[in-house]
C-alpha cells in the first residue's frame, strides 16, 4: 500500500521544546479517516510511541492486529482518528459511548466522536448517502476541533494529564523502553552543583539514575527543594513521551483539562505543559 498521501497528510504543525529536554508538538489528523492509508499510517504512528518510537516494520500487519487486540475490539489507537457521525441516522448515533465520549458539533449537523467508538459499534457497517462511515470521503470526515499533541514529559506530571479521561492518551511503554533522560530545572541545581563536575547532560542522567529515594529526601530537606519534585525519585523525573488528543467541542475534555491544569495548585511543570497546549489550540 501506498501511504506517500497520508504521509504528507498527517504531519507536525506546531513545535516548543521545553525544559531540557521535553516538548510539545501539534499534528494535523484532519485526514487521518479519509483513507484506508491514512487511517493505517496515522494509528500505527500512534501506536509506535509504545515501542519508544522505534519503528513499524509492516504497518499493514501492526494495523489488523490492533483492530482486534482488546477482547476482539480496536484498541486505544483507533482513538485518535476522528469521526463525525452525521444526525440524519437518528438515535442510533446516540449508541456510540463505547469508550469515549463525544456530543454535538458546533453546528448541530453531527455527532463527534472517533473510529475506535465507531468501529466497536457494528464495525463500521453504518452507511451514509451510499457511502460507509469507515471508507468515507474526506467531505464527511468531520475534524475541526480535532487536536492531536505529542508531548514530552516527566513522569512526575504524566499522571496529572491520565486523570482526565475524557481525552485519549497512549504512553510509551515501560515495560519495553527503559527511561533514561532526566529532566532539570533551576529548583534542581543544589544537587547538580553538589554531584556534577560539568554541565554535560550525560552527567546529570548519571546522577538521578544512580540516585536512591533515601538520597533524594536528604537533598530536599537539606536544600528546601520543592517536594514535588524528589518524591517520586529518579522515576519522577525521568522523561516518558505520550499523544494526547480530544475535541475541544467536548466540555468533559479539553476544558475540564484546562480548567484544572491551568492554575494552582497543578504542579508549576504540569501548568506550563498546559499553557503551551492552550496556546497552541488557539493561536
């Protein structure tokens, strides 16, 4: 299968780096059900952030498996392709819930929701002006207010973002992929002067990995150094790499997210993530 469209098609829109290491990066998926190639390339670049972005050798094979690995049903992936399910089929729209929610479009033309709820519905069967919700044309492929991020964070915060359900979210897999860069802040620095000889980033790794919980809880009474950021050890600061993605028409979703991570008292790290998400959504 050709997926040199869909390539060109889902791509990398928006950029921050922040911190020493982490980002936030905005993809466009507006296209991502448009075709049989887009739908494959968009879920299996979902899916390869488990496998620590490592690469898909057969993107075909990886696709089939994930639309039967939970139980028989699509997986999590299928999440992030949106669908907008047109009113004109009745109440039957209102049966996908499956896994996530969804609700009305702005201009009440359609249900919102995504091709892991349709296809768990009757497999995709549902037809619309001939043509099938799985195989529709790009002028039923309802995205706008679709927002897809692939962000870079430290673990000590990526529990604050799994809280809010209502988003989708696939993490990098710790049991696979070892975490091994460490973030860094100025609130950090009496322990980088105290262990690094250098400003070499290899260094400062070094010393959080080699670090127990017991060393950590010396250096933050000693220094008075922000509790958020030892208590959970090296792991907290290691760096894991998740997508998220929603629809901002959902009030269950982006805004509840916003409303909570947007302000005290969410973690300083949590709250920046958040800003530059917002900013990025409405720029």
């Amino acid at each position: 299968m050709d997926f040199t469209q869909a390539e060109q098609d889902i791509v990398e829109i928006k950029h921050q780096d922040l911190w020493n290491g982490g980002y936030v990066k905005k993809f466009d998926f507006s296209k991502a059900n448009s075709s049989e190639a887009h739908r494959i390339h968009a879920v299996t670049m979902i899916a390869n952030v488990c496998r620590g972005d490592k690469g898909v050798k057969d993107r075909e094979v990886l696709y089939k498996k994930l639309l039967t690995e939970h139980n028989g049903k699509p997986g999590e992936v299928f999440q992030f392709v949106p669908v907008m399910y047109p009113t004109t089929l009745g109440e039957q729209t209102r049966q996908f819930g499956s896994f996530v929610k969804f609700g009305n479009d702005a201009n009440d033309k359609g249900m919102l929701t995504n091709l892991r709820a349709l296809l768990a519905d009757g497999d995709g069967q549902h037809t619309i002006y001939g043509k099938s919700l799985y195989n529709n044309s790009t002028r039923l492929v309802m995205s706008k207010g679709f927002h897809v991020f692939k962000i870079k964070i430290p673990m000590m915060i990526a529990a604050h973002f799994l809280k809010h359900g209502e988003l989708s979210f696939m993490q990098v897999s710790e049991r696979t992929n070892k975490l091994r860069k460490y973030y860094y802040c100025e609130d950090l620095l009496p322990i980088k002067q105290s262990t690094c000889f250098t400003g070499n980033e290899e260094e400062w790794n070094n010393v959080c990995y080699n670090f127990s919980q017991h060393t950590f809880d010396l250096y933050r009474k000693k220094f008075r150094i922000r509790q958020e950021l030892t208590n959970k050890g090296s792991h907290g600061l290691s760096y894991t790499t998740m997508w998220v993605a929603g629809w901002e028409q959902d009030q269950y979703g982006w805004d509840n997210f916003f409303g909570v991570r947007r302000k005290k008292p969410s973690q300083l790290e949590t709250r920046q993530v958040a800003d530059v998400i917002y900013k990025m959504m409405h720029e």
